[in-house]
C-alpha cells in the first residue's frame, strides 16, 4: 500500500459568500484570532505527517504563497531591531512544510482545481483539505483519515451528520454500515440533493483521501452542477470503479467561507486560545449575564 504523502488545498475558487471582505483579500487569509484560515489547515497537514503541500491558487492569491515563503527584507528589519521572537514565529511558518503552486486559470469548479494538481500527485494516493473548512479535535481529522486508510486500502470521504432540512447544501452520501468505526461503504452520492431526494444525513466536508485513478474520472467528467465540474460526480465514478469509504471524523468542522461559520470558528477557537481564552471567556459571561445566553463555566 502506498504512503500518502502529499496534500492537494485548493484555494483558486472566488469566495463570492464573503464579499465585500474577499474582493481584494482571499478568504483563506482571513484572521481567526491569530492566524489566517490557511495556517490551521496547513498546521492539519503537518501534524497529520505529510511531506509536501500543492495550493491550487488563481491570480490574486499570491498573498497565500507569500504567507509560507520566507521573506527576506521583513526578516532583515527584525533583525536589526532585536526582535528574535517576531522571528521565530515566522521562520516556523516559513519552515512548516515544502509547498508547490499550480494555477487553476479559470475557477472551473472544485473538480477542475483538484485535477490540476495531476502531474505533481503523480500515482499515488493523495489527500485533500478545502482552503476554507476548518476541522478541531484532538487528533487531526487528516491523521483519522491515513489511519483508516492503512486498515482498508481505499479512497476516503470525510462526513457530519447534519439536520435532514440542510442536506440540499452538501454533498450527500447513501451507504452501509462496515466492522470499521464510524465508516460507512459508500453505495450513492448525490451533489447538493432537491429536498426529498435522500434520506441521508450524511454529508460530505472539505476532507477527502483519493486514489490517483480520480484524476482520470475528472478528465471524463462533465460540468455538473452549477455549470462547474464537479468533485462529487468523479467521487460517484471513483467509488464504482474502485470503492470508497466514509468516515464519520472526531471533531468539529466550521465553514469558514461562510460568514456564520467563520464567526463560530473565531468564537470556539478564541476560547481555546492559551493566552486569550481566559479573558474571552470573561468578556463573553458579561455580555451574557442578562441570562438570555449560555456560555461554558
Ligand atoms: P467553494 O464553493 O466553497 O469556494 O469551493 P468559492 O467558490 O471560493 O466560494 P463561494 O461559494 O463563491 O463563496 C470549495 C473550495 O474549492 C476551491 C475554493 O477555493 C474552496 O477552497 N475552488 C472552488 C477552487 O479552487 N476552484 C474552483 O473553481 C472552485
């Protein structure tokens, strides 16, 4: 069985839910606390083992690679100013992990920027993590997903449960219950169903590790939904040909493209921040002392 050593972020899609923030910033570089999306999904990939990181980025999306290069001049004037913490900090940043960019000229669909990345993937399995879906738990939603992997061998889509009145917003998996926990074998999926459509609660969310055969269904894929060519119909085609799983992760993921999401994350990362939390957590008791909102004592 191959190692997975590389992981594929696309990060080249518009970020239309999020304007006006995202005209001339990327989403992925928005700000939770301390450190812009991106960094916690890269940090997820380190600490998940993975060797070697490809952004699918668009024009204007440069600020993402600058953000994990070393940048010379920056780092001159710190050092001229005694300010070796500063510098450290960003070295790490720096130093997190070798990233490779491809551009996606056209942002065709999330389908489109996964098989740009087919050259640099080469044969073997890979994983990918959405630019903008955060996931926090104790051991890294990639890390859960290699460790299945090395018990059955085949491509993984990581799923939440969600409400049966928000399925139409996801991509939807129908499956079977296997020995393996929290793993189900995948039998149907269904892009964003028409309400009544499904009766799975099960839904996709921006994790996935693919055997390289995906790359040669999405050169057959057709744009879908949306008029874009979608992930999920190569996912469908992947799992007849070959078989897929889906993996109920430990965790909780936020949509951090969305604007609700986003504010969720800041709030339940903030709590846990080693050096904010403590006063966060005060500040949110206070305004909340009218009694009209819980928050955890
Ligand atoms: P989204 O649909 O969430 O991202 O795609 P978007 O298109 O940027 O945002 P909205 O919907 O307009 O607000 C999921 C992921 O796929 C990437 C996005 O960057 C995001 O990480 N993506 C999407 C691409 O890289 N290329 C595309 O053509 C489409």
């Amino acid at each position: 069985m191959k190692k997975i050593r590389k992981a594929v972020i696309p990060v080249a899609g518009l970020g239309t839910r999020f304007l006006p923030a995202t005209k001339a910033i990327p989403k992925e570089m928005l700000t939770i606390v301390d450190r812009p999306t991106i960094q916690y999904i890269v940090e997820e990939v380190v600490a998940s083992g993975i060797e070697e990181v490809v952004l699918i980025t668009s024009a204007g999306k440069s600020a993402i690679e600058n953000h994990f290069d070393y940048d010379f001049q920056l780092d001159t004037v710190l050092k001229e100013k005694n300010k070796s913490t500063l510098r450290e900090e960003l070295a790490n940043i720096s130093n997190l992990i070798d990233v490779v960019s491809v551009r996606q000229k056209e942002p065709l669909g999330l389908g489109h920027a996964i098989w740009m990345a087919r050259n640099v993937i080469g044969d073997e399995p890979f994983l990918v993590l959405l630019g903008d879906d955060l996931v926090r738990s104790k051991v890294p939603c990639c890390k859960q997903m290699i460790e299945l992997y090395n018990e059955v061998g085949e491509s993984i889509v990581a799923i939440q449960r969600v409400p049966k009145d928000q399925t139409f917003q996801y991509g939807i998996i129908e499956g079977e219950e296997t020995e393996q926990d929290r793993t189900f074998k995948v039998k149907r999926m269904v892009e964003k169903p028409a309400p009544g459509t499904s009766d799975s609660d099960m839904a996709i969310i921006g994790r996935y590790l693919l055997m390289p055969e995906i790359f040669d269904l999405l050169s057959k894929t057709t744009p879908g939904h949306g008029g874009e060519i979608q992930l999920t119909d190569a996912l469908q085609a992947l799992s007849i040909r070959r078989g897929m799983y889906a993996y109920e992760f430990i965790g909780n993921r936020y949509d951090a493209g969305d604007k609700l999401g986003y504010l969720k994350a800041i709030v339940d990362f903030s709590l846990e921040h080693p050096t904010l939390g403590g006063p966060f957590k005060e500040y949110l008791q206070t305004i909340c002392a009218g009694g009209k909102c819980s928050v955890p004592s």
